[in-house]
C-alpha cells in the first residue's frame, strides 16, 4: 500500500476550495482513481515548491516518479534557487533534478549564489532564472517547452520587489513578456518569487484570464488560499517548501533561534531529520489556456511509513 499526503475536493465540480488530508491511500483506492478521472482533456501540472539542499532533493527524487504516474501528470516545474546547500544552484544539481522527472526549474534571488552556474544558465533552456533582473546578466527569464502531445507550454519566472533587491518591476516586464508568450502558446505559468503576500495577490489580479497560473514561491511556508481567479488563472500565495520539516524553513532549528536570542550572526546549516515535499497540482484546458482546479500536495514519507507499519 502506497501512501501520500492527499487533497479532498470539498466540491468535485469546483475549482476553488480543496484541503490536505491524511489518507490510507494505496495505489488503485477510489480516490486515486477518482482524481485519475478528472484527467481528460485537461493539461495536468504538477510544481514543486523551493527544494532546499539535499533533504529536498532526496523527497523529490524519491517521490516524483510515483507522484506523475498516480497523479498522471504531463509537466513539472520546480523552484530549485535553495537547492545547493540552502542557497543558489549548481549545474550538477540541475542536471540531477532534471533526471529525476523535472521538466522545468525555476529560480529566484538566489540565483546568483553559486558563480559556477552563470554558463549553465545560458546554455540550458530547462532552468530559468527571473526574467526581471536588468539585461545583460546570465540565463532567461522565459520558455517554452513542447510535450508529448504537441501542446507547448510557456514558463515565465519574476521576482517581487517588496522587501527584495530593487529590481525591474515585474508588472510592466510581466506585460511584455505575455503578450509575446501568447503568440506562441495559450498555456502559460508564472513562478512569482516575493516576499510580500500583497504583491503576490496584486501580481495574480494583474494577470488574470492573461495566464494560466501564478504561483507563489520564496517564503517556504505553504498558503491555504488555493484558487482559480474569475478571469481562468489558478493562483496560490506560496506553494511552500520541499526540505526538512523540523526546521525553520529549511535551517537548523537551533541555529535561527540562537539568532533570535543572541542577534548575532550564525553561519545557516541544512536541516536533517524528516522531508516533506509540498506541491501544487493544476489542471489546465490547453485549448484556451484557462485553469479548471488547483489543489494544495504534501507529501511526508517518514509519517506515511510510519502510517503504513
């Protein structure tokens, strides 16, 4: 019997309001089965929130090849900017979570953290960083992919600017950026990397019935406020943190409280112990490019066995 942390629809029909629970779910359970059924004609997603160090990447190589299968997922985009020790990127690592199943990583302000990386970003369309920074600098903020079936899928990457680096605003370069996306494809996801859960929300009115989704990353912390807006864009505030679960988002516990206490400064380590993946998974019509659901995914493997002995 397989388990995973999964969603109940409290409406089937609805592509607003879902919530996680936790089911003794193995692999031909009705609600597998059900949630398999909602798969038609719709374009299924699957984003994985900020991987942080080797704990994340340990919970997505050893979840996401039975997430797509159970999950029948076609693509699937993960915020890697904290996957090399808590911060930044390596080519090395992308190259592991790329073999792992991941169509399309996202960055953020970090980035730039590990130099090593700056060639790679301009040699690989499969990692992107944000599309906002001024011009000139390594990688792409945008791209689009082709799947199995044909459908292209474009991929747009952004930062906030409050309480972040003072960089181009997003908005204005949002605008371009779509309205030259929607030439080539009516599917089109924007990873929106900030701090502020105002710019997050302004950010998904701003673009409503422009994209597909916007989804929010860079706080770790997943928001319960899931939902596809009037205009057919499926929205979340923050997808939420795959890493180590006792830890304060993604750090040693111990060290941020010392931190709290002390105020001085503490070199920031990786925490060990359990891992939890945390997800979103959305269901797009690709023949207009307008979400039909979005549902909140996490996924704790020491509580499932545990669940499961």
């Amino acid at each position: 019997m397989r388990l995973i942390w999964f969603l109940a629809k409290l409406n089937s029909t609805s592509a607003t309001k879902s919530f996680g629970v936790w089911a003794d779910i193995p692999t031909n359970n009705s609600i597998y089965s059900r949630y398999a059924g909602w798969k038609g004609s719709p374009l299924r997603i699957l984003f994985i929130g900020d991987i942080f160090g080797e704990p994340g990447r340990q919970a997505v190589g050893n979840l996401l090849p039975e997430l797509k299968e159970n999950l029948s997922i076609d693509f699937v985009i993960a915020n890697g900017e904290n996957s090399a020790g808590g911060v930044g990127i390596t080519k090395e690592i992308a190259l592991e979570l790329l073999r792992t199943g991941v169509n399309s990583i996202t960055l953020g302000n970090h980035a730039w953290s590990k130099k090593e990386v700056y060639s790679y970003l301009d040699e690989d369309t499969r990692v992107i960083r944000p599309a906002n920074y001024p011009p000139g600098i390594p990688g792409r903020g945008v791209a689009v992919y082709n799947i199995h079936d044909g459908t292209r899928i474009g991929v747009l990457n952004l930062c906030g600017r409050v309480f972040m680096d003072h960089i181009d605003d997003p908005f204005r370069i949002a605008d371009k950026i779509i309205e030259n996306l929607a030439k080539e494809t009516d599917v089109i996801l924007i990873d929106f990397h900030a701090e502020a859960t105002s710019e997050k929300i302004a950010f998904g009115w701003y673009v409503d019935g422009r994209v597909s989704a916007v989804i929010g990353t860079h706080t770790h912390v997943q928001t319960a406020d899931e939902r596809v807006l009037p205009g057919g864009t499926a929205y979340i505030t923050d997808v939420g943190m795959t890493g180590p679960m006792d830890s304060v988002i993604g750090v040693k516990k111990e060290l941020i409280i010392s931190k709290f206490l002390t105020r001085l400064p503490h070199k920031f380590e990786v925490a060990d112990g359990e891992i939890l993946l945390s997800a979103v998974v959305i269901d797009i019509d690709a023949a207009s490019g307008k979400a039909t659901c979005i549902e909140r995914l996490r996924v704790n493997p020491a509580r499932l066995s545990r669940d499961n002995s």
